[in-house]
C-alpha cells in the first residue's frame, strides 16, 4: 500500500465530479472497514484489559461490609494460587517429605534423613526462597533455583 501526501498551495478548494466524489468516499470507506477489521482483536483485548485494570466492571452496590476495596481479578486469581502453593506445598516442609524404611532399621534412618533435610531446609530459609521463585515465576513467567549441598567431615 502507498501513501502520497500533497501539499496544495493554493486555498482554492478543489471540486471533484460526481463519479470522483463516489470512488473517493468509496475509497476511504472501504480502507477505513480494512483497518477497523484488522484492529477489532487488539481493541476487545484492550477492552478486557482496561476493565480489569480500572475495576470498571464491578457493580458498586452498598453491602454489610465496611470496606469498599475492591481487588482486580488478575491480582486476586494471583493472591488465591499463591496461597495455594504455599499451604499445599512448603508451608510444612516436612510436608515435603514422607519417608518409610522397610524394617525397622531403615525406618529409623529414613526419620534421621528426613529431619536432617528438614533441619537443613529450614536453615537454607527454602520456604522463603521457593516464595519468591513462585511469586517471580507468576509475574514474569520463568523460575530458577539451584540448591548446593557441602559436605562436612567430622
């Protein structure tokens, strides 16, 4: 598609015949239908966004409830899935661990185990790490987190 710009000098006005006059505004018209068809998804993505952002879909009714505060979906959908994460994942982190041994013996090493990863996650605050990693991985999309482990001999 071209573009031309012309600059008339002259403050004449210019008059078009009849036939030009139509295959102008036919012209336009259908340029301007193109356009408007080729936008009409950016602007419905546009218009959820904007309800969602300005909360301008939300009904003001009074209700029993003192506080008028109102939280975006997004953000609240957000809140919900990392609350979720957090309780259902490592909020407990001997959660995180079920251990059995098979007789008694490896029964009392799998528990010895199983408290030493517990004691050493808790000392790496693994918790709080995994809380930022989720948070991050919700908000830009990636996550990495890399656990070391140094050996110490007594």
């Amino acid at each position: 598609m071209s573009f031309e710009y012309v600059l008339n000098k002259d403050d004449k006005p210019l008059k078009l015949k009849q036939d030009e006059e139509e295959l102008v505004v036919s012209d336009i018209s259908t340029k301007f239908q193109s356009w408007d068809n080729l936008r009409s998804r950016q602007i419905e993505i546009y218009k959820t966004l904007k309800a969602e952002v300005y909360l301008s879909d939300r009904n003001n009714k009074k209700s029993d409830w003192k506080s008028d505060k109102k939280m975006n979906k997004i953000y609240s959908l957000f809140q919900t899935r990392q609350a979720f994460l957090w309780e259902n994942i490592y909020a407990n982190i001997e959660k995180m661990f079920d251990v059995e041994g098979k007789n008694e013996i490896s029964e009392q090493n799998a528990k010895y185990q199983k408290a030493m990863l517990v004691d050493s996650f808790n000392k790496m605050k693994v918790s709080q790490q995994l809380d930022k990693g989720i948070e991050f991985f919700d908000t830009v999309g990636e996550m990495c987190l890399f656990t070391s482990w140094k050996k110490v001999y007594k």
